[in-house]
C-alpha cells in the first residue's frame, strides 16, 4: 500500500525500463513511498512490458494514477523526445530520474559482432545520455538523477567487453553531469550492482554461476528491492550532498571505489 505521508509524496519520478527485475522494484518502492511514477516501457512488445507494469501496480494496491507506463526505445533519440513531451503534458515537471533500462548481449571480444557491441551501446549507453539531456528542461530545482551502471564497470569481467564499455561511460558521464548540474542544486549519481537475481542473470549456467555466488561476501545473490532501496537513498533529502559518486551494492564482491 501507498504511503500518503511517504518521503516522496508529491514527487514526480521517471524509472525507465520500469517493467520487470531492478526497474519495477525502484519504481515500486517509489510508489509506495508517495511518489507518482513514469514507469519507462520499451517499445519492442510494449503491451506485455505495460500489462507487467500494471501487474506489479495492482499487486501492491496502488491506484493507476500514481503509476503511469510511457512506451519509448531509449536508444532512439525522437522516442525519448516524444517520452518527455508527455511527462511534460501530463505531470509538468521531474523531480527524479532513474536511468536503469539496459541489455547485454555477451560474446568474448574475438566472437562479438558489431551488432552486438552497437545495440548494448545503443541502449545502455546512448540512452542514459538521451534521457539525461530530455530530462534536463523538466527537471526541479535539487532534483535527482540517478544512473545504473555495473560492478562490471570498475573490474570488467569475461565475454563482456560492450556491456562493460558502456557501463564505465555511464560512470564518466555521470561525473561530467554532476559537474554540470551542481550550480541548480541537482545531484547526479551512479549505482553499481553486483550479482542480481534477475532476468538478465537467469541465461547464466549453472556451474558458473554457482561459482559467483561462493565468492559473494554477503553469502547470497542481491535482490532488486536492495538496488531500489539504494537508489531511494540517493534520491533522498539525507543525500542532498552527494553527487559524482558511484555506490556498490555488491554484497562485498568488490571493495574499491
Ligand atoms: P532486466 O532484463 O530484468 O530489465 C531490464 C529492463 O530494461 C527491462 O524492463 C526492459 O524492458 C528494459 N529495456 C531493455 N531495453 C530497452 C530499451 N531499448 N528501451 C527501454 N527499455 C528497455 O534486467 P535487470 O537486471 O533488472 O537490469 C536493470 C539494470 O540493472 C540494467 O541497466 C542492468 O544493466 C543493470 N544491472 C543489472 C545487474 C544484474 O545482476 N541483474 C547487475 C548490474 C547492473
């Protein structure tokens, strides 16, 4: 159930790729918080991804008006355009951005085609940059941004050069915008996931993924409900001083910066 008197009450917040795993668990989060929620949906097969938006809404009891679906490819710059003229005739104003729609189409470097490598730039990458620039007219005074990038930006990892590129750009952008968005008070953010029990991690085969998991500190998968319970911190008053950084919610997997 929504909390009317919830720390977000009144906010507007945009989570894109809001239809399942770590988007549909912020953007829940949010909701029941009090925000009012732009839940981000692809356009390829747009139907189910806003009928799981819908399934996740009515599952937690929240009305449709706090829990709008958008459809917009974010890798196609006159979607995202479109997106924003939306939220704009609608709600007016951003008070949040959560960048977290991405792909990965894994090979090692020698097998990776330029499809491959293009399309995990194109999304994940190309469209983090897309919705920072169409946020940016709509966007408060001290709003939020909040980018999702990957553990696998700061160690890299095997078989994924691209998805790892982008993650790392996600990171220098985020730094440059924070930068750049100071002066109106609006802090912009990066979090870096590690292992997460989605569905981006389910093709993992067994063996393998078995051995990630025995060298988790924590002794467990993530979950996305902790990546959404960072990314509401980030985008609470109590962070109002934090801005360029990059959070790890790794379970200890990796202890650098
Ligand atoms: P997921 O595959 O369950 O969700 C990805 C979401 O992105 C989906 O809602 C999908 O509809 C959306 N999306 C994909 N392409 C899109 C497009 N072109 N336009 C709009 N939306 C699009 O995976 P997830 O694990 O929930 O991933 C969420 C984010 O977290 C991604 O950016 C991912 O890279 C990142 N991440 C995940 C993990 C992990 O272990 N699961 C680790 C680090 C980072």
């Amino acid at each position: 159930m929504t909390d009317p008197t919830g720390e977000f009450s009144d906010r507007i917040v945009v989570v894109t790729g809001a239809s399942q795993g770590i988007g549909a668990a912020t953007a829940l989060a949010f909701a029941q918080a009090g925000a009012t929620v732009v839940a981000g949906c692809p356009a390829l097969e747009s139907e189910r991804h806003r009928q799981a938006v819908a399934d996740w809404r009515e599952a937690a009891g929240l009305s449709a008006e706090r829990v709008a679906p958008i459809t917009a490819d974010v890798s196609q710059v006159e979607e995202v355009t479109q997106f924003y003229d939306t939220v704009k005739k609608h709600f007016g104003r951003v008070d949040v951005l959560v960048n977290n729609a991405g792909i990965n189409r894994d090979h090692t470097l020698a097998k990776m085609t330029d499809e491959e490598w293009r399309a995990v730039l194109a999304v994940n990458l190309d469209g983090t940059f897309f919705n920072c620039r169409g946020v940016l007219p709509l966007i408060v005074e001290k709003g939020r941004i909040i980018n999702i990038s990957s553990m696998v930006a700061q160690t890299g990892n095997f078989g994924v050069a691209n998805y790892a590129a982008s993650k790392a750009g996600i990171l220098g952008l985020t730094k440059s915008l924070a930068l750049e968005l100071a002066p109106r008070g609006i802090t912009v953010n990066a979090v870096c996931p590690g292992f997460i029990d989605t569905d981006m991690t389910k093709g993992i085969p067994d063996d393998i993924l078995q051995g990630y998991l025995e060298r988790i500190p924590l002794g467990r998968a993530g979950l996305p409900e902790d990546v959404a319970a960072t990314v509401l911190f980030l985008a609470s008053p109590g962070a109002g001083y934090l801005t360029g950084q990059s959070l790890g919610v790794n379970g200890g997997l990796y202890t650098g910066d």
